[in-house]
C-alpha cells in the first residue's frame, strides 16, 4: 500500500486529525481519524486538498473506499472541509465507492448522507454505505 497524500490538523504539537490517501494497485482508501473542532480547518488541510486533487487523476483508480468509523467528531466547520474531500475523490475517479461509517452514530448515519451529496443520482448509484459496529 502507498500513501499518496495525508493531512493533519495539529493542536498544541499533537496530531488531533488526520486523512490519509493511500493507494493499494488500483483501490484507492481515504481515512479520517480523530476529531475536526476547529473554525477554520482549511487553514491545516488546504495542502491536503490541494495535493489529492492533483495526484489522484495520475492513478489508475478503479474503486474507492473512504472510511469514517475512526472520526470521532467534527463540528459544522469541518462539514466544509469533508465534503470537499469527498467531492475530490468522487471527481478524480469513476468507478465505485464505499463510505464506512458506525452504525451508532447518529452524526454518520444521519448528516454523513448529505455531505456526501447522496440525493445526486450519479452519487447514489456509485455509493455503497456500510455500517460498522464499534465497541
């Protein structure tokens, strides 16, 4: 597996959240750990964005998986910076995706739809939603 590009928000010289796109052949996974509660998020993952959409549509990428079972909270401010995330990685491929998300949460399994646009038929047909139980 290859790390393409990671991001990370930084608060008082710890790592509070990151993403990181890897790559494994033609699979592509996005991950989200940690917790988004600052106002301005873009400030730490601006570079991040940037570099995802730039390296993505160099890979032959056949199916994505992102995964947010280990993102453990994000406030209304990150909403933004998720959604752009998620809009880069539905833009730079074609073909399906997976999104991961707790089943016991009501954040994932409630607003995550609608920041991933699933009303979109494009995105709706592509999108396969697993639910994950997390002790």
């Amino acid at each position: 597996m290859k790390i393409l590009t990671y991001g990370e928000i930084m608060d008082g010289g710890s790592s509070v959240f990151h993403s990181v796109a890897r790559l494994d052949g033609d699979r592509l996974s996005v991950t989200f750990e940690g917790v988004i509660r600052i106002d301005n998020p873009y400030r730490f993952l601006d570079g991040y964005l940037k570099e995802l959409a730039r390296v993505l549509p160099e890979h032959d990428i056949r199916a994505a998986t992102i995964d947010f079972v280990d993102l453990r909270f994000c406030n209304s401010n990150g909403f933004y910076v998720v959604m752009d995330i998620v809009e880069t990685v539905y833009r730079s491929i074609e073909g399906p995706v997976t999104v991961r998300r707790v089943t016991d949460d009501d954040w994932q399994q409630e607003t995550l739809p609608i920041l991933l646009n699933i009303d979109d038929a494009d995105v709706e047909r592509r999108t396969r939603l697993e639910n994950v139980s997390v002790p």
